[in-house]
C-alpha cells in the first residue's frame, strides 16, 4: 500500500491527506477505496493535459473525426471517483446533510394515512 501511495501525483495526493483527514477511515476496504479514487483523480489530470495538447477530437481511419479517446475514460473516471466520494461523505452535500442531521436518522418513507382509501 506505501509503495501504491508514492506513486500517486500531486492531485491525487492532495485528495488522499484530505480524505483521511477529514473522515475517520481504518478499514482495509475504505482505504483501498479511498486509493483508487485518488488515483482516478491523477488519470483525470493527466488526460484532461492529454486533451489540451493533443486537442477534442482525433483523426480516425479515412480522415474520419471522432472525439477523442481520453474524453471516454475521463466520464468513466469521474464516475468512479464521485461514486466513491459520495459514498465516504467527503461531497459538499454528505458534509451539510451530516452537519444538518447529525443523528444520521433516516427520513421516514411517506406511507398512505390509514382513512384514505386509494382507487385501484
């Protein structure tokens, strides 16, 4: 795990002292997590570098345009990384919703009264 965190870059770096600062995270599996969205956000970076130097589209066979390749992993990245963050609560509205709501109670599920009867 060492060996996997020095390898990270500057961005994800930031994302994993940050993420283990603000949240309490010990488990094995949460920290791997924790790691893999840090790395996602390196990829982000570097193909987000990629796209300014290399431009939106590419060139495909018979001078074809397509967009470029790197827009595809930077959605799947994202996804990976908002997806763990969310669900670690680093997002701005985990971090309201905690602090609203510090009980971590639920919001009941709306039920129908018991005198109203409903058509079928």
């Amino acid at each position: 795990m060492e060996k996997q965190i020095e390898e990270l870059g500057p961005d994800g770096l930031w994302f994993w002292k940050k993420a283990l600062g603000e949240r309490e995270i010990t488990e094995a599996h949460d920290v791997e997590r924790v790691l893999i969205a840090a790395k996602c956000l390196d990829e982000i970076r570097a193909d987000e570098r990629l796209l300014e130097k290399e431009g939106r589209y590419a060139r495909g066979r018979f001078s074809r345009v397509y967009p470029h390749p790197a827009i595809k992993v930077i959605q799947e990245n994202r996804a990976i990384f908002l997806r763990t963050v969310d669900t670690h609560g680093l997002t701005p509205v985990a971090l309201w919703v905690r602090t609203r709501n510090p009980i971590g109670a639920s919001i009941a599920p709306c039920r129908p009264s018991p005198g109203i009867r409903h058509s079928a």
